[in-house]
C-alpha cells in the first residue's frame, strides 16, 4: 500500500526547482505534495505526483538523478495532537521515523503526512491497528 515518492537530486543554484517543475508542468503531471532539503552545493527535492512513471522518465531524459521509494501515507485530522498520536504509535512499535512532510487536502479538514520509516508494512500495520486511515496512491491521483 506504499505510496512511490520520487527523490530528486538538484544542484543548489537560481532557477533549478523552477526547472523540474517546468519539465513536469510540460508533460502534464500534476505535483500532489513536495519538500526540499539543501545543503549549500545540493538539494534534495522530494515529490509525490499523480504519474511517478512518466515523471521519472522524462526528469531521468533531462539529465536529473532519481531515486523512487515507497513511503508512508497516513491521513491524520487537522487538530493539535494528531500528528503526535500517529508519531507515538509508531514509537511504541519501534519504528524509527526518516522524515517527514505534510500536506492538506482540498476539502477535507485533515492533512495527509507522508512518513518515510524503515518498515513500511510495519509502520502500516501499526497505525492501522490504531484506528489511523492510511492514504494510497489512488488517493493521491484523486486529489
């Protein structure tokens, strides 16, 4: 039930996201949720779309560095602690948490947190298991 995130790796200069963003406007994949992290030389772009296929392939024609993993999805209501209780489930089930981002729905009052964790299924099994909504990649391209 992961959903597949493309990590792109980007040079920390003017004009680089707008560049990617472009290539993807162009060939008419919707971005769904990102988030960037840099360093002084580099960045890393991270991107959940609504075709990983196609925006894999045409970023990987145009000379950029992919790498696709399966992350986490969970849906999570819009209100403080939240995010907490999904965060301490998987503490108590011992699953160490990579990083994270969020992004809210259109119009539902509930934000969708994508977790990259060392154990997917594990991570899923256990945020189920505690009444948590996981989000797929059909849900994704709804949005």
């Amino acid at each position: 039930m992961a959903i597949k995130q493309l990590t792109v790796f980007v040079q920390n200069r003017k004009g680089t996201i707008v560049s990617v963003t472009d290539i993807l406007a162009k060939s008419n994949i919707n971005m769904r949720a990102l988030s960037i992290a840099e360093t002084e030389d580099f960045g890393i772009l991270r991107l959940i779309v609504n075709d990983e296929c196609a925006a894999e392939k045409v970023l990987k024609e145009q000379g950029y560095l992919i790498k696709v993993v399966d992350v986490v999805g969970v849906k999570i209501s819009d209100e403080p602690g939240k995010l907490t209780a999904a965060l301490d489930v998987l503490d108590k089930a011992n699953i160490n948490v990579e990083y994270l981002y969020a992004f809210m729905a259109r119009t539902e009052k509930h934000a969708y947190v994508v977790l990259r964790v060392e154990d997917n299924e594990a991570a899923e099994a256990a945020l189920t298991a505690s009444g948590f909504k996981l989000i797929t990649e059909a849900d994704i391209c709804k949005l």
